[in-house]
C-alpha cells in the first residue's frame, strides 16, 4: 500500500508510540494529586511544557495546553477569545480558507451568539488578501484568525503580514491554526497571540492536540471543572498523551530540514511528472508547502479517481467537500478561482516525513495507469 494522505493523519512513529506506552504503565499518577507519586507526575507535565517551549523557541512567552486535539483546540480559543472580547470588540475576521473546526466555530459565533463575522478576499494564489483585512479592521475588530498551511492545497499564508497590520489594532488577537505546518515548513510565530497544533498530522497520535496561548486573561475558560491547565481545560491531564506528543514534536523538529528538503524533491518530482499529461491540472499554487499537491482531472470526479488509485493500492484523497452553496464544491477552490469543472475533479496527493523515493515511483505508475483508464472522459 502506498500511502499518499498524510494531511488527513500520519501513522505514528514507533518511539511515541513506546513512550505513550511507557507514561501509561510507569507514571499514570494524577499530576493534581497531592502525595509523592502525584507530584512526581506534575514535575514530568512541567517538564514536558519546558521541553515543547524550548523546541519551538516559544521563549516562556506562551501557556501550553494539552487537548485532544486541534479541533478542540480551535474551539477552545476562538470561542474563549471572542467570548472574553463581547463587550469590547465583537468583530471577528476569518477567510473560507479555514478547516471546518474554525468555519464551523466562526457560523455558530455568528448565528448563535450574535459576533459580526467578516470574512476577508482570497486572491488567485490562494492567499489572504492583506489589503483587504487592512480595509476591514477596526478598533471593533476582537478576533482575527488565519491557518498557517492550507489543508486542501497547500498555500502558505503571509502570517508575518498579518502580525505587522494587527499592530495598529491591540484589541485584536490573532489566532493562528498550524496544524498543516509544523514539520513541514519552517515557522515563524512572532506577534502570534495562539496556535493550534494537532499531534496526529506529524507522525504522532490520534487524539493529542496543543493550545498554546499567550495571554491567559484574554480567553474565558469553555469548559469548566477542576481547573487544571491553567482553568482553561479542567478535567485530570492525560500525562501519557502529553509525554508522548512531547516525543513527537521533537522528533518533527530535529528533522525538519531534512524533511522539508526531501519532501520538496518529492513535490518538484511529482509536479515535473504530472506536467507532461494533458487535460490535468495541478492546483496547488508553486509556492504552497511541499507535502500537498492538488491536481485535477477534469471530466472525472474526485471520488472516482480516488477510488480508482485505491484499487491499484495508492491511498490518496479527494478534496474534502464543505457546505457551499454551490452544492458540494469546495469552498477553498472556489474561493482561488478553480473552474467548477476543475473543483469537482480535484484530488489530494499528500505526502509525509515517512514517504520514500519507491513510494513516489509506485505513485507515478498507478498514475499512468489510471491516466490510461480515464483519459477518453478528459475534457
Ligand atoms: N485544522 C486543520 C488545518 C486540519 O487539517 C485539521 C485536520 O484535518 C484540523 C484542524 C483538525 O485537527 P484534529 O484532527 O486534531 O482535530
């Protein structure tokens, strides 16, 4: 099998894994219990935030929470921030580029609890456009959140643009969902107020995810209990998970140049291949991060050809459809401008830290293969 879906979850590396393992039989103590073994449990969850804080150069400046994920994490945040901005700032700023677990977030903040949500342009390349969210902030603006990679395609976002237009406007926090990024592009997250993280997108496992915060005070707790993680996420610390994602992101860290050296080969190796074939086309704008290629094959469905790779052994994935009123195309296309023709026949080829040279090899003959079984369908 050859494994081509690496954004929607990478298999875990074995060392996390034994470390989850380990954490679970050895150190399963409360680290909020008061005797020996509870603070023995509190000192290694200490440890573990020192070690992340050192790792991404956080500079003691953040809070680190552990959640189950980053969809939780998104939740956490964006709803705890704007809920904490209500009578300041109540405008909120976000694009269609976002993942379902900040979309769904902004409508329900929107509809059901009456934010004005403001939604900035997205040019050609698939980035935000600058100039417009300079145009829509405000002082009333409380919320301004932005994904670092792309799910879909892969873009890139001008986080650092967005650090240096936000400094007119105090008020307004920026949030910044990284999960497609660590690991595979270089990252710098000066002036970023928080970021979501999610273990499993970098060959950690399911279920483990980070907040990390700057200022505590700005962000009204969503759920509520013993107050553990500073009182922003009660409930008894799963150590095993933190211990474990510890592993993972340093073991992302350490490999990054190499990672995204070989990862960009990859990329430049596919494009150059796909490039030859007539009546496909790659989506994913030049620039974007190298483990995502979206390519189209216009005439023939997403499902269809992920279905046809499958068969051959090649697991990759269509682009996940989101509510549109265009009936199922996807948003983050459309918003680049994608012909609908082009969106409905889009694929994503994504590939991670484990993928090899074979594997790239293996992918370009199925995708002959396939090229032969549907080419009469081409438009
Ligand atoms: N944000 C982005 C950009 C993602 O790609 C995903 C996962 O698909 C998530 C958030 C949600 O992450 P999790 O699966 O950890 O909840």
């Amino acid at each position: 099998m050859i494994y081509l879906d690496n954004a929607a979850t990478t298999k875990a590396d074995q060392d996390v894994i034994d470390s989850f393992v380990k954490v679970n039989q050895s150190l399963y103590f409360n680290p909020n219990s008061p005797h020996q073994a509870g603070l023995q449990a509190e000192q290694v969850l200490k440890q573990a935030k020192e070690e992340i804080d050192s790792v991404l150069n956080l500079n003691h400046l953040y809070h680190i929470v552990f959640t189950s994920g980053a969809t939780e994490s998104n939740n956490m945040a964006l709803k705890g921030i704007a809920y904490r901005k209500r009578e300041t700032a109540n405008e909120i700023i976000t694009s269609v580029l976002e993942h379902p677990s900040v979309l769904e977030v902004m409508r329900y903040l929107e509809e059901k609890q009456g934010f004005k949500l403001k939604y900035v342009d997205v040019k050609s390349d698939g980035k935000i456009d600058t100039e417009h969210l300079k145009s829509l902030m405000s002082d009333k603006v409380g919320l301004v959140t932005c994904m670092y990679v792309n799910n879909i395609m892969g873009q890139i976002q001008p986080i650092q643009d967005i650090v240096n237009i936000l400094k007119d406007y105090p008020r307004a926090h920026l949030h910044v969902d990284a999960v497609q990024a660590l690991g595979k592009v270089s990252m710098n997250l000066n002036g970023v107020d928080s970021l979501s993280l999610s273990g499993h997108k970098f060959n950690g496992l399911k279920g483990q995810g980070l907040l990390i915060i700057k200022n505590i005070q700005t962000i009204e707790p969503v759920v509520h209990g013993g107050g553990q993680e500073y009182g922003l996420r009660s409930g008894t610390v799963n150590l095993p998970m933190a211990v474990s994602m510890v592993k993972s992101i340093k073991l992302t860290m350490g490999r990054l140049d190499e990672a995204s050296r070989k990862l960009i080969k990859m990329n430049q190796s596919v494009r150059t291949f796909l490039e030859e074939f007539r009546g496909v086309y790659i989506n994913s704008p030049k620039d974007s991060a190298p483990q995502i290629i979206n390519v189209s094959f216009p005439g023939v469905k997403g499902e269809v050809l992920v279905n046809a790779f499958s068969k051959h052994g090649v697991m990759i994935s269509t682009t996940s459809a989101c509510s549109s009123k265009r009936g199922k195309l996807n948003e983050v296309l459309l918003a680049m401008g994608v012909p609908d023709a082009r969106i409905e026949a889009s694929i994503r080829i994504s590939m991670g830290v484990h993928t090899t040279e074979e594997d790239i090899q293996r992918f370009k003959e199925v995708f002959e293969q396939v090229y032969e079984e549907v080419k009469e369908l081409l438009k």
